[in-house]
C-alpha cells in the first residue's frame, strides 16, 4: 500500500521548478505574496502607530480682494 504523501510530491515539484525554470518560478511566489501584502501590510503598520501624511491642497487660496489688471508687462 502507497503511503499517501500530497505535501512532500508539492514540495519535490517545487523545488524542481525553482531549479528547471527560476525566473517563472520566482515570478510566481512574487505574484502570489503581493495580494497578501495588501491584506497584511495595513493593519501591521496601524498596529505599529504609522500615522498617513496629510493630504495637501488640490487647490491655490484666492486672497480676499478684487484682482487689479497687470500693467507694465504687454508684449505691444
């Protein structure tokens, strides 16, 4: 009777991956650890006393006065 053993053949054929073809690989492991970095990362640093920046101003504040035409810089 074969012994039933899924996480050591998964083990055996990722180790073989890493060394047949790296890059694909690699590029998998990374692909996979990024969606769970969003899931993780934002908790970890509000539990850590992150603090975001504040937003700046989308915006110039006008002054509160009425605008005098330029003189002195016409191109005429």
């Amino acid at each position: 009777m074969a012994s039933f053993a899924p996480f050591s053949r998964s083990f055996r054929f990722l180790r073989r991956s890493a060394h047949e073809s790296p890059v694909v690989f690699y590029s998998v492991v990374l692909g996979l650890i990024g969606p769970v970095m969003v899931l993780t990362i934002p908790p970890i640093r509000k539990s850590l006393g992150y603090l975001p920046p504040e937003r700046f101003p989308t915006s110039y504040p006008l002054p509160n006065r009425p605008r005098r035409p330029v003189s002195g810089y016409e191109d005429d």
